[in-house]
C-alpha cells in the first residue's frame, strides 16, 4: 500500500521537529529506546513498590495508534500543496524534490482511520504491557475472558483494539480461540455525550478564542514569514491554516511513512516550538484545564476505572479477583480530561495566546503527554502494609499529583480524590441549566 512505500531504520532520518508534534507525535519519540527494540521494557523503572507486593488487577487508558489525517486536514494539505506546487520558487533541492517527486497521496476517505504503523503501535505495546505485568496479562487470564476489552466506536479505536489482543494472541502462539471487545462510547467518547461541553465548548468559537488570537501573535507572525521566505511565496498567502498544514504534513509523513519528507525543511526548532504551542493551546481549551467542563466531563469515565479497582480491592479479601486486567482505548480527547481531572500536568498560569515565552517551562506539553498510543495504567497491588496503587503514563511511574510516594497506598489516593470519588456526577455536571444558558452567550 502507499502508505509503505519507503521503509527505513526508525533511528535515521528523524527531523529535528518530530519531538514537538503534540498529538501527532509518534511514541518513540517519548520512549527512545523501543527504536532499537520495539518490544523491549525498562526494568529499573517497571517494578512493585516493594518485594511482597503482588499486582492484583490492571486498568489501561490507551490512546489509539498512528492514524491518517481527518478530511477537514487533508484538505488544508491539499490547498498547500496546490499553492506550493503552482508558485513556490527556489533552487532548493527539497522544493524541486516537493514539486517534482513528492505525490499528493492522502484523499478525503482516509478520514483519520488507522494505519499499519498505527496497528503495529497497538501489537508491540500489548507485548511489552504482557511482558512488564505477565501475572495479570496472561495467556491463562485472556482464555478465562479475565481480560476485558472496551474501545470507543470510532474505526481506529477498534482496529487499535483489534490489533492489541493479535498482539497477545501472537505472543502466545493461541490460535484456537477469538476474544471480542465491547463497543462503549458512553465511557470512551464521553465527550460527545456531554451537552455541556457541546454548548460551552465544542460549539463556541469563544472557547477557544486564546487558540484564535494566537494565529495572529508576533511569534506565530514570524513562522509565516520564515516559510514565506522560504518558498519565495508572498507573505499574505502563508496563512497560520496552510502553516500548520505543513507541520501536520511533515507528522504525518513521519509517522505513517517513517520518512524525513521533504516538507520538513519548511520549519526549523524555532518554528516548530511555536506549532507546538499553538496545539498545546488548543488541547489545553478544548480538553484540559481551560474550561471545568472539559475535565468534568470525564467523570463517567473517572468514577469508572474507580469502581473496577474498589471492586478489585475487595475481591481480594477473599482471594480472587474477577476481572484482572481492562483495556479500555480512546482518544487523545478522552486522556486529557481524565488526567486533568485528577490533577496532572497543571500550569500554575493558563496557558494564553500572549504568555508564550512565559510558558516556556511549561508542564502541558501535549507532545510528552498524549502521542499516538499513549497510555494511563492503573496497577493495584496486594502488600503486605495494605493495597497500593501504581500509576504510569507512557510506561513511566508518574507519581499522583499532591502525593509524594511513586505508589501510594490506595487508601492514600483514594483520599486525595474523595471530592471527585464523592461527587463529579456526569449527568450533574453536564447538563445544561435551562435558566443560565451556555456560559458564553454574552461574549
Ligand atoms: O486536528 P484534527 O482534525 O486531527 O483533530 C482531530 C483530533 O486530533 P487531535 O487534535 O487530538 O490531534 C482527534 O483526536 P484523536 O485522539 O482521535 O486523534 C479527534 O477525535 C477528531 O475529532 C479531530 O478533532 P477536530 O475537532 O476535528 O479538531
């Protein structure tokens, strides 16, 4: 297929930009060493909090893998590609190459589906995920359906559902059997079912109005002006759209093709932090903290993984726990409110369209947080001073905010999150008060 036409080492031809592609990067990218081996686990950093510990259940959010662009992005590549390729001049060897050897090849249909690389994200991440927890992902757990699947409805969140359990189901060689995957949108793609959100946020331009001013700040400015320069184009037809057309274009050749695309030369690091914080923005507005509703509307889905671990805990009173392990795949829009529910990566100032050198520092780097298969896990464990509970993102322990140990006792989170454990009712939060109104009419 097209999509594996030019296959090269995953170590070479890495642009300079890849790590600042926020939710079009690729995984490798925060874990570096699966590029010499895609299936290897870090050991130091993968283990019980202590020697009498024993993982009792598993609970995984995960992201779907490498997708193709959606239409409404296809089309922005095709607009750019049309301008450059009908008046951009210089004696570059990139441009000549853009113009003469590279193909418009992604079409409306592909509509943010799955790719090959997006399957095999999925593959090896459920190899590894077995391969660091092998008690609770086990073959002996998957045939005992001890295993359970939920994925949103969405076509690259089943196929990346698909593609985890062929992952098991080849590294234990079961043939004999099929596992299923229960559809749940309610859970997965929550956000749709929040009228609250769909008024306040979704629908209204004012939502992300910080996303809107940024498109005309002096450092988004500048980037247009560099690519104009570069492609001997006039200013005024490089637009912040056609400019973040590039930079998606570049991601996507780069994670569905593994290749260094010519487009790359368009940016350089300067350039690319800024992309970067234009999707932060976005992601920061319609996802996590600009808006109590963006993190609330995750509750459903809090309340959820919650109750599987509460039932885990007293299960294990009595010695068996029912459900070992749950997959549950999303979005990156399912991720992001659920980890600012619970308090992750929280700038003390909001992240603005003016305050860009100030938010330098910045903890909301979507790049870091939510690449393609990006993924929370909950590991509970049995200890002998009691239940603990071991959070992870990407692979790595990430200690719960407000707490200091990396697995705290689960009475410990549990009292950290009782507001949220208590109250964060879903249909509360999201309904849509008859008398107010949505919270920006007025703008
Ligand atoms: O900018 P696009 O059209 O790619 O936006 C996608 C979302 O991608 P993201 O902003 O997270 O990079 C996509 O999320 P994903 O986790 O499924 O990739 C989302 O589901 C989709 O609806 C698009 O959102 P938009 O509202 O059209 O911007």
């Amino acid at each position: 297929s097209v999509e594996n036409v030019q296959v090269v080492h995953p170590r070479i031809n890495i642009p300079k930009i890849a790590k600042y592609f926020g939710t079009k990067g690729r995984y490798e990218e925060v874990n570096p060493y699966l590029l010499d081996d895609i299936r290897a686990i870090n050991k130091t950093l993968l283990k019980p909090p202590s020697v009498d510990c024993v993982p009792v259940h598993l609970t995984a959010v995960i992201r779907h893998g490498t997708r193709y662009p959606t239409a409404k992005n296809v089309q922005k590549i095709q607009r750019l590609y049309d301008l450059v390729s009908r008046e951009a001049t210089n004696d570059e060897k990139w441009l000549h190459d853009i113009i003469t050897k590279w193909k418009m090849w992604y079409t409306d249909d592909m509509d943010g589906q799955i790719v090959e690389k997006g399957r095999d994200d999925h593959r090896h991440l459920a190899v590894r995920l077995a391969k660091s927890f092998p008690s609770l992902i086990s073959e002996e757990n998957l045939r005992s359906n001890r295993i359970k699947f939920i994925t949103s409805s969405k076509h690259r969140c089943v196929d990346s559902t698909v593609a985890f359990i062929e992952g098991l189901k080849k590294f234990w060689e079961v043939k004999d059997m099929d596992f299923g995957y229960e559809v749940n949108d309610s859970l997965m793609r929550f956000f749709d079912q929040c009228r609250r959100f769909i008024e306040d946020v979704d629908k209204n331009k004012m939502a992300l109005k910080e996303v809107e001013l940024f498109k005309s700040s002096e450092e988004m400015k500048r980037v247009q002006i560099n690519i104009a320069n570069r492609l001997q184009l006039q200013y005024s037809k490089v637009t912040p759209d056609l400019v973040e057309a590039a930079f998606y274009l570049c991601s996507y050749e780069f994670s569905i093709k593994s290749v260094n695309s010519p487009w790359c030369n368009l940016f350089n690091e300067v350039d690319a932090k800024v992309l970067e914080y234009a999707n932060d923005l976005k992601q920061y507005w319609k996802r996590a903290y600009g808006h109590d509703i963006n993190r609330k509307s995750s509750c459903i889905l809090f309340h959820d993984v919650f109750s599987r671990l509460d039932q885990a805990a007293n299960e294990i009173r009595f010695g068996h726990v029912t459900e070992a392990v749950t997959v549950q795949v999303g979005h990156a829009e399912t991720l992001l409110p659920l980890l600012s529910l619970m308090g992750f990566f929280r700038d003390e100032t909001p992240l603005t369209a003016d305050n860009y050198v100030l938010q330098g520092n910045r903890t909301f780097h979507t790049s870091r947080i939510v690449p393609y298969a990006a993924n929370l896990v909950f590991v509970l464990y049995d200890c002998e001073e009691g239940l603990r509970l071991q959070f992870l993102l990407n692979e790595r322990p990430l200690a719960f905010p407000g707490i200091g140990h990396s697995a705290p006792l689960y009475e410990a989170v549990r009292g950290r999150y009782r507001d949220l454990l208590e109250g964060c009712n879903f249909e509360e939060e999201c309904q849509v008060p008859k008398t107010s109104g949505s919270k920006y009419t007025e703008l």
